[in-house]
C-alpha cells in the first residue's frame, strides 16, 4: 500500500499566493475551489519530484544491478520453463 502523501485531515494554514487575475475570475465563474485544486496539483508535483529525487538517488544501483545481469543472467535462467 502506497503511503499517502499528505495528511488530509492536516489543519489548514492561510497562505498568501498571487495567481493571474484573469484566471482567479474564470475559475470563481467556474466556481473552482482554488485551495482545493491547488492542493491537489501540489500533491501531484510533489511526489513526481519524490519520484525523481528518488530516481537520481537510486540511479547508481540500478545501473549496476543492470550491468550485473547483462553480464551474468538471472539466477534462474537455466530453470525457467517459459
């Protein structure tokens, strides 16, 4: 199970953010909640550089274990019936 990024029963803190003005009054005629997506859209750019962050981090292992296999094989593969 994939551990959730942030807490939604958190409590909420004011923050100031300055958007397009022409954007600010289509989306109060659209009746879009702008915290709301705000947060949502946040979420998403957090883990994506969580997942990159991640990637680099990890990028020196996975390369060997990849070296590692083109040299060797898998451990199974004279076993597998498929």
């Amino acid at each position: 199970m994939e551990t959730p990024l942030f807490d939604p029963l958190a409590p909420k803190r004011p923050l100031n953010v300055r958007i397009n003005s022409a954007l600010a009054i289509q989306a109060k005629a659209l009746k879009i909640n702008i915290s709301q997506e705000l947060e949502s859209h946040l979420a998403q750019v957090i883990a994506e550089r969580k997942r990159q962050a991640w990637e680099e981090e990890n990028r020196p292992a996975m390369e060997a274990y990849n070296q590692r296999i083109e040299r060797d094989g898998l451990f199974n593969d004279g076993k597998r019936l498929f």
